[in-house]
C-alpha cells in the first residue's frame, strides 16, 4: 500500500510542476506562458509591470524595424531605379537623327530634363504605343555646360510601332 501512495504523490508532484504556473524569466527577458494562467491569479512573485513594459519595449522595437526596413525598402527601389535609367542611357547607342540608327531601331528623346537621345528598338506586336510616337520632331538642345544639340526627325518619349504595325487603342497590332 505504501508502494502505491509514494507512486501516487510521485505523480502528484509531477502533475503539480507541470500545471503550476511559471514566473518571468529574467535571462530571457519574455514572459513564458503556461496552461493553468486562465485559471488563476498569476503568482505574487511575477512583477506585471516587467510584462506590461517588456510588451511595450516589443511593440516600439517592431516599430521601429518596420520603419527602418520601410524606408530602406524605398530608398533601394529609387536606387535601383535611377540605376536601371542611367544604365539604359550609358548603354543605348547616341543619336541625333533615325539616320544613325540601326534598321528597327529610332532616335528617341526622353522627357527627362538634359536627357540625350538615344537609339532604341521600335515597339512591336502588343506593346505599348502613341498615336504621337509616329511624328517626329526638329529639336535644338541646350545643357547647363553650354553645349547645343541639333536634332532632326526624332521621337519623343517612346519609338512608333516597328514596320507592319500600327498603334491602335494604346497597343501595336498588325495592319
């Protein structure tokens, strides 16, 4: 008999741990939860205001990482962005007139202030495109070093559509 009520407080004891709730961790500074905290009062040695302010201090710390990853997000889409343009330029061949181009390609001047023209492949089949992409335009240039560009018969803002194409509705379609 005696076997059996040592087993049982054993499994008491055991049960008891399990179920007793725990207290604050200091080393890690969260609170650790446990099954029986619904049931009863927290224990007296739990300090709330630890909790309540470590929430807070959560909360501000996410806050603010989501900020920072936010902003430098935003700052890496303009980096890149202003990348992309001025690679294009760089690598796009220069141009005066559709003269200098290869066949496909047009002389195309962007809105850009100071932009340079530059030679790009003509819109194809279901591309983008404007009705006004088609005329072209004698243009004289001037840049902040003093230079002029002489410009004759280029486009503005994108190339037309590429041969047996015509822009309709805002796309290039076969005609």
């Amino acid at each position: 008999m005696s076997q059996q009520s040592s087993e049982l407080n054993s499994a008491a004891d055991t049960l008891n741990r399990l179920l007793t709730p725990r207290v604050f961790s200091e080393e890690r500074r969260k609170p650790v939860f446990s099954t029986r905290w619904h049931l009863e009062a927290p224990p007296a040695s739990l300090n709330s205001e630890k909790i309540i302010r470590t929430e807070e201090e959560m909360f501000h710390q996410r806050k603010s990482r989501t900020q920072l990853f936010g902003s430098m997000s935003l700052a890496t889409l303009v980096l890149m962005a202003l990348l992309v343009n001025s690679a294009q330029s760089f690598l796009s061949e220069r141009c005066t007139s559709n003269s200098e181009c290869e066949e496909g390609f047009c002389c195309k001047l962007s809105m850009s202030r100071y932009s340079i023209p530059t030679c790009e492949a003509m819109r194809t089949e279901g591309e983008l495109c404007r009705k006004a992409s088609e005329m072209t335009h004698n243009l004289t240039l001037g840049y902040p070093n003093g230079d002029k560009l002489e410009l004759k018969g280029v486009h503005l803002v994108m190339c037309p559509c590429g041969e047996g194409l015509h822009c309709d509705d805002g796309v290039c379609v076969k005609r």
